[in-house]
C-alpha cells in the first residue's frame, strides 16, 4: 500500500443455511457490507532521518522495504510476512555516521502507525503471546496492547553486527516501537546461538497479528477502565 491508499474488503451479509428460503430475495438483493481496513500512514522527518511509512493490519504479508540497512531490510520483511501485514517503507538515514539512527527512527514510525491503524481498539483481543523455534533458537514473545508502554528484553548476542546491522540495536528498535505504540512487550531468547536468525521479528510479528485480532465478543475494549 503506497501513500495514503486504502485497500477495501468486502464480506457478503450472512445467510443461515438452516433458515434456506427465508427472506431469500431481501439476502440476495442486500448490499454488500463495507469492512473498513485498519491501515495507516506516517512521516517523520528529522536532520538525522527521513521516513515514510505505510502499513495495513488487514494485509497479506507483502512488503516492499528500503532501509538502506540490508539486514534490516529483511527482519521487517520477514515481520510483515509473517504477521500477514503489509507493510512499505523508505528511509534516508545518516548511515555515513552509524545505523543507530535509522533503526531507532523506524521503531518510532513503526510503533506510531501501529497505534493509528488501530484506532480506538474496539474489539481487539489486545494480548497475544507466542513461543517460536527457529532451529536451534526459541523465543518467548508476549504483548499487551494497554496503551502502557514498557519493554522487557532478554537476550544475549555473540557479534557485535550482523552485514551493517548492529545486534545491539534490536532492543533499541523494539524499545522505540513498544513506546511509540504504547505497548507492553515482552522478548525472552530461551535457546540460540546464530544471531543470524529473525526469530525475535518473526516471533513478535505472530503475536501482534493475535493482539490486533478482533472478536465479536468483545462489544467494546477489553477494559474494565473502558478504555485502552
């Protein structure tokens, strides 16, 4: 999805095959029922960055993603793929100094779009959890989508950068998205080795699509203040 673009989904209104013949010609002449999809739009620029983002919570995993950081370029498409959102992104960073700015400056926007996208968060599940394996790797990833930011990060790497990526940065990538979004999340590393892997985006991207997810149970927020 590119600039301000909003795709639409369409669902049929609901027939109970039970009631067969029943005001079968008011169902077929009904008009189609508009599902407004959860997407966003963000820009920031600053001297250090300049960031265009866009994403769909209603997606199907596709990407298209320029950093400049190549590793990077592939932690956030493998977040898209597997959280089924879809995501595009532009970024000019000042990498002739480091990445530090550009991956901290995505998290802001990222995180900033997410809590636009969701709106008013009626009707999400708002927790969602996940324990992922990667081969030799296992990752605990639990959110809460409260409006209370915070961040618990748990995990150690052995280099100090993966391509032009620095593994430092991934808390500070998450930290930026948990606070922009007001989240509460939580990346446990319980096995691993290889600081290759994109388990953590991966693992945080499954639980996101749970925490975003709505249910018809839920007639307003899942909130006893009554609001999130």
């Amino acid at each position: 999805m590119a600039g301000n673009e909003r795709k639409e989904n369409y669902r049929r209104p609901y027939r109970n095959p039970r009631y067969k013949g029943r005001n079968e010609n008011a169902a077929e002449t009904a008009e189609e029922v508009k599902i407004p999809r959860r997407a966003a739009h963000f820009e920031r620029t600053t001297s250090e960055t300049d960031i265009q983002l866009s994403i769909d919570l209603d997606g199907s995993g596709e990407s298209d993603i320029d950093t400049g950081i190549g590793f990077f370029d592939h932690m956030l498409k493998s977040f898209a793929k597997h959280g089924l959102f879809d995501l595009t992104l532009r970024v000019k960073g000042d990498l002739i100094v480091d990445c530090h700015h550009t991956i901290e400056d995505v998290g802001i926007v990222l995180g900033e779009a997410i809590k636009q996208a969701l709106g008013d968060k009626k009707s999400i599940r708002r927790y969602g959890d996940i324990m992922l394996p990667m081969d030799e790797a296992l990752i605990l990833c639990a959110i809460d989508l409260s409006g209370r930011p915070y961040l618990v990060f748990d995990a150690a790497f052995h280099a100090d950068s993966v391509g032009y990526f620095d593994t430092q940065m991934v808390k500070e990538f998450f930290y930026a998205v948990s606070y922009s979004a007001g989240m509460n999340l939580h990346i446990r590393e319980l096995s691993g080795e290889n600081d290759h892997h994109e388990g953590m985006f991966k693992a945080f991207a499954k639980a996101l699509d749970e925490a975003c997810q709505k249910d018809d149970r839920i007639k307003s927020v899942l909130s006893t203040k009554g609001s999130l």
